[in-house]
C-alpha cells in the first residue's frame, strides 16, 4: 500500500518469505498501521518473514494516530533491526501482534534511535538482545520504553543492556 492514500490497519509492507533485507528506506505509516509487518504463520504453508534485516531505514508519524514502525505478526525469529529511526509513532515502535506461530526468537534490536513515539518496544521475545538504543520518550510518561512480554507475559532470556534511556525511570520489563 502507498503512503499516500493508504488504508487504515493495512500495513505499507508485508513481508511472508524469509531473508529479506531492508535498508535506508523512509516509511510513513499510515493510521493504525504498520511500516513494515513480518508475518509467520502456524500452519505448514512456509509462511515466515524470519531472519530478515532491517537497517538504516526512518519511520516517522504522517499526521495519522497509531502508527507503528515494525510489527511482528506470528513469531518470526532471528531478526536484526539496527541503525534505524523511529520518530514520532503514536503507536508502537515495534510491536509484536500475537505468538500464534512461536514467541519471537532470538531477536537483535541494536543502535536504534527511539524519538517521541508513544511506546518505543513492545512485543514477547526469547532469547534476544536489545542494545545500545537511545530511547527519548515523553519525560516521565506512563507508556512502556522496553516491554519484552507485552504479549500474554510471553518472553524469557532476553538481555537489555547499554541503552540510553531519557529519564531515571526507564520503564523496562524483560
């Protein structure tokens, strides 16, 4: 779907195949959408968008309200995202839909700067690192900066670790 004239819960990419790489590209979401939305479906159809990258790429709020930045849909595992900007998302940096498939595996979410999004991470993960981001948020807000069992509690052996946070309450649950 275009930026322009996109369609509200319709992400602007979707990917489904495994080994994709993303880089230095600028996304707009649109309302209640996603930037990018890597799915991964239960069931034996090879439907899993796991073990891409995404580096270098902008994802910035075009007006709309609930926007997100990268959204996992299934599980998908061994992920970097690295090097990116989230700026301004009124949703979900990153975001994690459901663990209908897996709990996200063994995910690299490094060198990332978070900038006034409402939440910066949100999603289960196993086994992951989540390291050396700058995550400037509202000062003192209420919303989460780092949640590692957004989804139904889901997630374990995650490591938060070097990060530069705005303010003395970080707001992490690993």
């Amino acid at each position: 779907a275009p930026s322009s004239g996109a369609v509200a819960t319709t992400p602007l990419l979707e990917l489904t195949r495994q080994g994709w790489q993303i880089i230095n590209i600028e996304f707009t979401p649109h309302t209640s959408s996603a930037a990018i939305r890597l799915t991964r479906s239960a069931s034996v159809d090879l439907i899993d968008a796991g073990h891409c990258i995404i580096t270098d790429c902008f994802f910035g709020a075009n007006g709309g309200s609930g926007q997100i930045g990268i959204e996992d849909n299934g599980g998908c595992g061994f992920c970097l995202v690295a090097n990116n900007r989230f700026q301004g998302l009124t949703g979900t940096a990153i975001k994690g839909l459901n663990t209908g498939a897996a709990v996200p595996q063994m995910w690299q979410i490094m060198s990332n700067y978070f900038n006034g999004n409402t939440n910066a991470i949100g999603m289960s993960l196993t086994e992951s690192i989540v390291a050396d981001n700058y995550i400037l948020q509202t000062a003192n807000d209420t919303n989460f900066k780092v949640n590692l069992i957004a989804v139904a509690a889901q997630g374990s052996l995650n490591q938060v670790i070097n990060n530069i946070f705005s303010d003395a309450a970080a707001n992490v649950t690993i």
